[in-house]
C-alpha cells in the first residue's frame, strides 16, 4: 500500500490560503482518489487470479484421475496380452510335440506379468512472485506511481488472459488423450477376444489333426509288419538261389579253361596269317599305283594339249564371230539408216490447254491449226508421245552404245525450240535420269560383258558453243579474266579441239562427277518462252580407244549434243546482251540446217566451216558415223508456227543418206 502524503501544517488564521495552494490541495486529492482506484482494480485482478489458479487446480485433479485409471486400463490390457502370449507358447508347443506330451514347468507356470512404468504425474506449476508496488516518498512521485500502477494491472491483465488459455489448452489435451487411451483399449479388448477366439478354433483343428495321425500311424505300424514278413521270405528265397548259381559258376570255370586255350592258339595263329596278307597286298598296291601314276601322267599331258589346241580353236572362232557381229550390228543400223529422226511430243503445261499435235498412227505424226486452215503429217523413224518414259525412249537409242565399243562414232543431239523439253530428255533428273546418264552406265555395262578379250581406254570432255566460242566447262575460271579461247583442229583422228580438258574414266560414278563439274559452268538465261533457258550448245564427248580380240586398234568418238533453243526474235523478248546470244544460236542452227540441206540434196559442198556448231559435228555428220537426232515437240497450240518449223527440219534430216568411206 501506498504511504499517505502528509497533512499540510495549519496555517494562522488571519492569513488565508492563496489561489495557487488551494489548486495544490486539489490536485492532490484527486490523485489520492485515482490511486484508490487503482488499488481496487489491482484487488480485483488478485482475485480472479486466485480463482483461476483455483479452477486450474480442480481440472489438474480430474486429469490426474483420468490418467490413473488409464494406468489401471493399461496394466489390464499388459496382463492380457501376457496371458494371450503364454496361451499361444503352449499352443506352439503342442503342435511341435504332441497333445499327449508332457509340457514342461516354465510353460505350465502361469506368465509373470512384468511392472509397469510409473504413473506420469505432472509437473507442479510454479507461482509467479507479485510485484507489490513501491510506497511513494515524495508527494512530487504519485504521478509516476500511478503510471506504475497502470502498467501493474495492464500486466495482469495479460497473466489471466494466459491462464485461461493453458486451462483450454490442459483441457482438449485431456480429453483428447482420454478419448485415446479408451479406442485403444477397446482396440486391444477386441483383438484379445479375436485371438482368443482364433487360437480355439486351432486348437481343436490341430487336435483332429492329431488323432487322424495317430490312426495313420497305427496302419503303417500293420503294413511294416507285413513288409517285414515278406522281406525274410524273399531273402530265403535270395540265398537259396545264389548258392545254386556259385555251384553252376564253378562248374562252368572248369569246362572254359579248355575251350579258352584251344581259343588263344587259334588266335595267334590268324594273327600270323593277318600279318601275312598286309604284307602282299600292300606290295601289290604299291606295284599297281605305280602304273596308274605313269598312265594318268601320259593321259594328262595328251589332254592338256587336246585342249590347248580346242581353246586355240574356241578363240579363232570367238574373234570370227565378234567380228562376223560387229558387221551384221553395223549392216542393221545401216539399214535403220546412219543418220534417224526420233520425234518425242512433251506433255502440256497447266497453263496451256489446247494441243495442236497428234498421232494419227505409229510413227506418224500431225499438227494441226484450224484458225490457219492446216493440217499436216511427217513420218519419222520413231515418234514418242507424250506419256513415254525416259526408260522407252534410252531402248530404242541403246544400240548405239554397242556401235561406238565397235569402234564407229556416234553423235546424239537433241534439236527443238525453247522450253520443248530437250534438257528434260538428254539430262533428266537424279529420280529419272536422261539420254546422258543411261548412255554412259550401258558404256560401262557392255565392257564389262565383253570380258578381257576386249580392252577399252575411255576418257570424258565436256564443252559450250557460247555466240559461236568454244569454252571448256572443266576448265577452272579466273575473276575478272575471260575464258581461253579454244580452237578446232583436223587431225589424222578426225576433229579435235586444241588444249580441252580430257579427264581419263573408268566407271560411271566419275563420269557422273565430270558432267556435274561442267553443268555448274554452263551459260543459261530467262527468256518469254522459258524461265530457265539454256544459251549455248552443251556437248558431252567421250573418246574411247580400243582393242579387238583379234589384235588390231581403233578409236571412236561419242558425242551427246544438247542444243540451245530455236526462238524468234520477237516471240523471245530476248534485248541486250540475250539478243546478241538468241542471234547466235539461230545463226548456228540455220548453218546445222544448210549442212543437213546439203546432204539431202547430195551436194557436192557442204558448207561444215560455216558454224563452229557444224564444224565440230563433221565426223558425226560424215562417212559412216551413225547419227540420231531427237526432235522436240512443244504441243501447244500457241507454239504452232514454232513447232511446224521443227517438224519440217526434222524432215529434212530424216532425208539424209549417209554412205561409208571406204
């Protein structure tokens, strides 16, 4: 409690308190009120702190009720389960040993229940010492013990708040456990009974087992005894007959000791005579390998020289008939004529929907333009339409192959205007490969059935006529520097041409390589007519030299020519440096068309220098070279004026008649 402040001394009473004491005296006996208060209000608090601690105590004595009997639950269900274990050590014990065994003193003795832990007791909750508070000294202090005081009740305040809730804590623990503790215990009450219950149902399946053992074991006691009564039967009867076999076995002794020695002298003896007879077999053997050895030996010799002289005979007559074939193979590609025209109709664009080209019948071929009023047909030596494949088209050129290994030169060209498909037939695609491609693979094919009798040296060039130049397309290029001009020469060979690159090849894979080295290089541009337009001629050249079986040399030539475009000027849309090109190449084309005119009408010039185109072409194009033009047919009736030109050229060709030089 707080000390009281002190009396004011009395003052004389003809003097009068000032204004300023008066309002001290006030101030200090409101203080002394608000103290009060806060004295009253910290009783209170005591008290329900003390109530409280007195309702925590009640609810600590029901828990400890609770746990104790929970303790008591708990040493029951140990005893049961004790008990049950015991039960179950019997049970196991009789299955082991028998019903009617005697069950010894540790298991007869009922269990020891073992103690139990100590009952948990809770902790004794420890009160907290009060904070009295400090009587004030000073009248000047009371302000700062009134906040003390605050601050003292503010606290328990708080104190109780805690109380109340460990109370509601200790409670829900309390009975959460209980709750517990009673499942468990019903838990462990149910499975003792089950247990129970089980090991009694065992117990009285395990005695019936016991008993039906018991009557099994009486039958097989009677069966041994049967068993028994039957085995000394059998062993009398056992002695009975190996006494009387050891008395055959010894008479048995006595009589083979005679027949095995009367044996043994009859061995030797053939073994002598044995001895005998390999002795003369093997000489007489050895007399007779003699003389077959010298007969085989004379026999061999006479048929080694039979047939030396049969394979001498075999191969004159090989030599005779390769040259009697070469000779009926030259004779029938004479008669299909030296030089032919093969027409192939390409099929119609998407762009393109009227056709002006038809077969009428085989090998025949006619165009057609009502606007004009024409109609027209030609003959060729094979007309293709436009569903042939480039497989039907390489078999009727194939025998030309075998014509250039027999030592004549062969010129293919392909001849048509722009965008009439003669790349598509000469080159092809790598899915559907050309005139090119498939010629060069037979090449390598025929050689390789020719065998060894025949040897071939083969080599590959591959050159443009570009505005009427010559330039190597294997040749590499220099930036910023022209091309080599290349010039034609008349050899004791036939035409060459000076300082081109002539690569030595032995399979297809590299001719495949030298022709996609030059394709790169080749001059090509877009026109009206074509987007991809070739701009010069393209020659593939394959030089072979060879050796016939009968000794004798002879080189050949095979020249696959792919022409440029044959355009008008106007049609074209050709300016420029293209126009200079597109010029030409019909300069080119229309000197190819004097040479084949010249040859038609069996004129005694034929203007080959006119073009470069020409003047290369002379040895196919002359003697008894064989030629095959593969005329290129645009369909669309847009393209007639175009395509009645080709027709007409083609025909002129077709006219030509080529004798062999003698």
């Amino acid at each position: 409690e707080l000390e009281e402040p002190p009396q004011a001394a009395p003052q004389p009473a003809e003097e009068p308190p000032s204004q300023s004491t008066v309002q001290l005296h006030a101030t200090i006996d409101k203080l002394h009120r608000d103290l009060a208060e806060a004295q009253e209000r910290a009783t209170q608090a005591q008290t329900s702190e003390g109530q409280i601690r007195s309702q925590l105590s009640v609810k600590s004595t029901q828990l400890n009720l609770i746990r104790a009997e929970l303790e008591k639950t708990r040493k029951k269900s140990n005893k049961q389960k004790a008990c049950l274990e015991h039960a179950h050590s019997q049970l196991e014990w009789f299955k082991a040993q028998g019903v009617q065994a005697e069950m010894p003193a540790e298991l007869a003795q009922p269990p020891e229940v073992p103690e139990d832990e100590p009952p948990f007791e809770p902790p004794v909750r420890q009160e907290q010492p009060k904070e009295d508070p400090q009587a004030a000294e000073r009248e000047a202090e009371l302000k700062e013990k009134n906040a003390q005081l605050k601050k003292k009740n503010t606290e328990l305040k708080e104190m109780a708040t805690a109380l109340q809730q460990q109370v509601q804590i200790a409670r829900s623990q309390a009975n959460g456990d209980g709750a517990e503790l009673v499942t468990q215990l019903e838990a462990a009450q149910k499975e003792l009974k089950d247990q129970k219950a089980h090991y009694k149902s065992k117990e009285d399946e395990m005695v019936k087992k016991l008993k039906k053992l018991a009557e099994a074991y009486q039958s097989m006691q009677k069966k041994n005894e049967k068993l028994t009564k039957a085995q000394g039967e059998l062993e009398a009867k056992v002695g009975e007959l190996t006494a009387a076999l050891q008395q055959e076995q010894i008479q048995a002794r006595k009589a083979s000791a005679a027949v095995l020695a009367k044996l043994k002298e009859r061995v030797v003896q053939e073994q002598a005579e044995v001895k005998r007879l390999k002795g003369t077999i093997a000489d007489k053997l050895q007399e007779h390998q003699k003389g077959i050895l010298a007969a085989s030996e004379a026999k061999i010799s006479e048929l080694l020289e039979m047939a030396s002289k049969e394979v001498e005979q075999y191969r004159e007559k090989y030599k005779t008939e390769q040259a009697v074939r070469r000779k009926l193979h030259n004779m029938v590609q004479e008669l299909r004529g030296n030089i032919r025209v093969y027409c192939r109709i390409r099929p119609l664009m998407k762009e393109e929907k009227v056709s002006c080209v038809s077969i009428p019948e085989e090998d025949h071929i006619r165009i057609t333009n009502s606007d004009l009023g024409v109609k027209k047909s030609w003959n060729f030596d094979k007309v293709f339409g436009s569903e042939t494949t480039q497989k039907s088209v390489f078999d009727e050129v194939s025998a030309l192959v075998t014509s250039m290994l027999d030592g004549y030169n062969v010129c293919i060209f392909a001849y048509g205007q722009t965008g009439s498909g003669k790349t598509f037939s000469m080159q092809g695609t790598k899915q559907d490969p050309g005139i090119y491609y498939r010629t060069l693979d037979e090449l390598f094919k025929v050689i390789a059935d020719r065998g060894s009798e025949w040897s071939y040296q083969l080599s590959a060039s591959l050159l443009e006529i570009y505005c009427d130049e010559i330039r190597d397309l294997l040749a590499e290029k220099v930036e910023g520097k022209a091309p080599k001009k290349l010039q034609i020469r008349q050899t004791a060979q036939g035409i060459t041409v000076k300082d081109l690159i002539d690569t030595p090849v032995s399979s297809p894979a590299e001719v495949a390589a030298v022709l996609e080295r030059g394709q790169a290089n080749r001059s090509v541009g877009r026109t009206n007519m074509n987007e991809h337009s070739s701009r010069s001629h393209l020659i593939v050249q394959v030089t072979a030299e060879i050796g016939f079986p009968d000794g004798k040399k002879a080189s050949s030539k095979l020249c696959l020519v792919d022409l440029a475009g044959s355009e008008r000027l106007g049609r074209s849309g050709a300016v420029g440096q293209m126009q200079k090109e597109a010029i030409e190449i019909n300069k080119s084309l229309c000197a190819l068309g004097d040479v084949i005119n010249a040859r038609a009408t069996k004129s005694s010039h034929v203007p080959f220098r006119t073009s470069t185109l020409t003047h290369l072409l002379y040895d196919a194009l002359m003697g008894d070279s064989k030629t095959l033009m593969l005329l290129q047919i645009n369909p669309s009736a847009d393209s007639f004026e175009e395509t009645q030109c080709s027709l007409n050229f083609g025909a002129r060709v077709n006219n030509v008649d080529m004798k062999a030089t003698k």
